[in-house]
C-alpha cells in the first residue's frame, strides 16, 4: 500500500523534502500509525508541532465544536477567541499585544516589518539594518530566509533584503562590533533548533538586550521552535533574565492547526497602524480557540512539570550514549529539545530508528534532534532510546577513548 502511494507523490508532489520511505494514517498519543499498520514512537513531533500528541481528547473536542461553529472569518470581524487566546499569551510572557498569523515564516515577516517601521519611525530610512545569528533558522519566505544564517537555504534564491549583518552566536565582541545607530533590531533563537540545539549563553542575551536599549534598536526572540513547553517553562527567555521587545511563537500553538504570534512589548503597540499588517487566514476562530485549548491542557494537566522529568530522564540515557560511543561529540538541550552531535552522519541513524519503529530527526547533517510530544512519558523515553541504543550498538563500536562529553545546558 506504501509503495503505492509514495509512487504518486513522486509523480505529482514537488520534490523539495528529503522524505523518509513510509506513510503515516493516523496517530494516538505518543504513537503514529503508517498506511500498512505499522506503530512507531514518535520523537520529533510533526517537527515540534504535535506537543500534546496526537488525537488529544480534548484538542479534538475543541476542533469539532468549533468546526460546527465557525472555521475562519475576516479578520476584519471580531470573533471571541484572537481576543482569548492574546490575553493569555499576554499573561503568561508579559508582553502587551499580539498579532496572529499562519506559520513561523509569516511570524518572522511579521517582526521584520515591525522593526524596519519602527527603525524609520526612530532614525529614518537609514536605521534598517537586522543583526541575526550565524547558524539560525527562521523561515524559507523571503525576509525570514535572508536572516537565516545558513547560506545553504538561500544561495540559490538571492539576493535577499539589504542591511542584514551576522554574527556568531555568543560572539559578544562581534556582536558589539555590527550594531549600530543603523540597527533596528537584533533577531535571536534563544535556543538555535535547526542550527543543531545550540543555547545561547546569557552573557550574549544581556549583551544584545543592552545594544538594543543603547541604540534604540528591537530585540526580538524567535521561540517559534523552543517556545510554549518545549523547554519545560512556558518561554526559554524566562530563565535568563533578558526579555525581548517582541517574542514570534508558533509551531505548536494551533495543536496542528496554523496558528503563529507576534507578540510585542506596550510601547509597540500602535507601531505597524491600521491597514499596515495583515493575513487572511491569521488567527482563525478555529486555531485561535485550539490555541486556548492547549494553553489550558498545558496548564492543567501539568505538562511543563512532565516535561523536566521526562526530559531528565532523555538527558541521562542521552548521557550514557555519549559516554558509550567515539562517535558522539556532544548532547546539548534542556527539556525535551535535544541535540547529539555526531561525528558521522546521522540519517543512516534516523532511518535505522525508523525501520525499528521510532520516528527521529536530524539537522545539519550530523545532530540527531529530539522534539517529541510534550507528553512523552519517562517510559516511553526509555521505549524510544532503548531502540536508540540498538541502532547505535549496531552502527558503531564502543568507545575506546576516555574523552569526557558534558551535556550542555541547564
Ligand atoms: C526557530 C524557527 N523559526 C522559524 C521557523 C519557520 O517556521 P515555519 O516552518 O512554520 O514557517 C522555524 C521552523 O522550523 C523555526 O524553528
């Protein structure tokens, strides 16, 4: 039956995604069930969407009562739940507005075009440059492709928006070096995902705060993939200290319906004025009132506390696999986002995994990244890196050095 339908995609789907060999029909929980009746464990969440898995009780009763309801409307009408849904987010990270897209790369336009108008607004046309990371992902619409910081994603598309600087991430001295009186806002993942789970160190957050406020420029903090959850608190700005003037969230917002924030500080409010922004589909009644409905899951079934312990537990097998094999250089994340570098491609891996019913990822080549369900159970940590552990055990031999790998990361 798989091979079946894999051959039509491949006739009618434009290949741009580096597929893996199977269907996928339904999922349950922690679980995803392929065409053919397979079930594999699913580590990496539709890409960090599914944070409460699949088929939530909960979630789907929303969907449905809302479905009957009303499904999307002009944003041009009010509707009870963008209104909901914004004060909440409001509470939980302080900041004073919200404005709803679709997807992550519609959010980061979004800030973009905040932070050129208020740059004009502050120093005229000539405070438009963005400062954004080295190694960071942020999107494949255009503005958010030309501050991604890997020439692989753009290369062939150029050239992309004027006035973009990079930086290393962490590089304090560099980054003093490219903000300017011309920088309207520094673009920061406060942990980069794609870029292969690498934290961003609160020196380098207090520093870009302060470069910001002396040059009058926006911070803006891309949570879009490390945001709601992932980290075990509600945003992973709260444990540094520094907060952003404007926070872009996404991914697992609208429990799998798109659904993407743009969140600002008070004295942004009123920056963009009426008719300036928009999208058609942006906060939908029906995402809007998902997105009340996983806030309150969230809350209620006390997931950020799951997360640490579940996310504990990933850490120390992740841990003990470093410790095993040459062939791991390093496990970063907090959470349930992590990342093992590798000194070998990780794919063969991925694909192993697969064959043995877990579903995993990899970035940059060589990390296998880890976002599953914020729901993982600590025994289904163990089901997914029990399998982990065979594959590795199958692929490499055991270590014979003596060289110490420390997870990094609170
Ligand atoms: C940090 C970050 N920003 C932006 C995006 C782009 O989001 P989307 O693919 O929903 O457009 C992603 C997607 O992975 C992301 O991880």
């Amino acid at each position: 039956m798989a091979r079946e339908l894999l051959r039509r995609d491949d006739q009618h789907l434009i290949p741009v995604y580096a597929r893996y060999p199977v269907v996928m029909e339904r999922g349950e929980g922690c679980h995803v069930f392929d065409v053919d009746g397979r079930r594999y464990l699913d580590m990496m969440a539709g890409l960090g969407v599914n944070a409460l898995g699949h088929g939530h009780p909960r979630m789907m009763a929303a969907m449905i009562d809302q479905a009957a309801k009303m499904v999307h409307v002009s944003p041009q009408y009010s509707n009870p739940w963008p209104g909901k849904l914004a004060e909440q987010l409001c509470a939980l990270s302080g900041m004073a507005g919200v404005f709803f897209s679709t997807g992550g790369s519609e959010a980061v336009e979004g800030a973009l075009k905040l932070a050129r108008t208020h740059g004009r607004q502050r120093g005229g046309a000539q405070k438009h440059e963005l400062v954004a990371l080295r190694g960071s992902y942020h999107g494949r619409t255009f503005g958010s492709l030309s501050v991604t910081g890997q020439d692989k994603y753009s290369i062939d598309f150029g050239p992309g928006l004027p006035g973009v600087r990079f930086v290393d991430r962490d590089d304090v001295a560099g980054l003093r070096a490219v903000v300017s009186e011309r920088t309207c806002a520094i673009l920061i993942e406060p942990v980069l995902g794609e870029g292969g789970v690498k934290i961003c160190s609160r020196e380098f957050l207090e520093t870009a705060r302060a470069l910001s406020d002396e040059q009058g420029a926006l911070l803006i903090f891309d949570e879009i993939q490390c945001g709601l959850g992932r980290l075990g608190r509600w945003f992973a700005f709260e444990t540094s200290g520094v907060r952003p003037d404007v926070l872009i969230l996404g991914k697992p917002l609208g429990g799998g319906i798109p659904l993407s924030a743009l969140l600002v500080t008070e004295s942004l409010f009123h920056s963009f004025g009426v008719a300036k922004h928009g999208s058609t589909l942006g906060g939908t009644p029906l995402a809007c009132r998902l997105g009340m409905e996983f806030l309150a899951v969230m809350e209620e079934e006390g997931v950020l506390a799951r997360v640490q312990a579940s996310g504990e537990r990933m850490r120390e097998r992740l841990e003990a696999l470093a410790k095993q094999y040459d062939e791991v250089v390093e496990v970063r994340g907090e959470g349930l986002m992590f990342g093992m570098e590798m000194t070998v491609p990780a794919r063969p891996l991925v694909e192993d995994a697969l064959r043995r019913g877990v579903m995993l990822n990899c970035v940059q080549g060589n990390v296998l990244r880890f976002l599953p369900p914020l729901i993982l159970t600590e025994a289904q940590v163990d089901e997914g890196l029990d399998v982990l552990e065979a594959v590795m055990a199958d692929h490499f031999s055991p270590a014979v050095s003596t060289r110490t790998k420390i997870a990094v990361g609170a």
